[in-house]
C-alpha cells in the first residue's frame, strides 16, 4: 500500500536518518522523498510502500508519532490517496 509521511519542525542533525531508519526497521520501503530547510524549519515528503510491514497501518501511524515527538518533530503516516484528495483541489 502506498503512503505519504510528512515531517516537520525544527531543522537538526539526524532527522533523515531517524526516520529512514525507523521505517527501514518496520519494512517499510522509501520510493520518493523529497525535502526542505526554510530558515530554521525542516519539512519532508516521503511516498513510501507499506505492503511488506508486519505493522498494520494504524499501529505504524501510532509508532512514527511517538518517535516524531521524541525527536521533536512532527510526523504523520498518511494513505496516499487520501493525502491526495486533500491536496488536489
């Protein structure tokens, strides 16, 4: 299943490896990113495919939160054609 997973916050050292490194741990394949520094603010958009997780999607979208405000950062877990549709107006 393809997903969207939007971070952001304040720009730090490791945000990309956090995250990376979590999805990579869960079996979750990264196909997109894309990335960006304003000022002092950190945004990325990450399409990723969830279909080899042993996490269902609800127990994944829980974990990245959790490990989001960890890191003080927020991350979202969204369906990608969901996202879609509140993208494309």
């Amino acid at each position: 299943m393809r997903a969207v997973v939007t971070v952001t916050g304040s720009d730090r050292k490791g945000i990309i490896a956090k995250v990376s490194g979590f999805l990579f741990e869960r079996d979750v394949n990264i196909e997109d990113i894309s990335q960006t520094i304003l000022g002092d603010q950190f945004a990325m958009i990450m399409m990723v495919d969830t279909s080899e997780s042993k996490k269902d999607f609800a127990a994944l979208s829980s974990e990245l939160e959790e490990m989001g405000a960890k890191i003080g950062m927020t991350v979202r877990l969204q369906h990608a054609d969901i996202f879609d549709a509140m993208h494309n107006v």
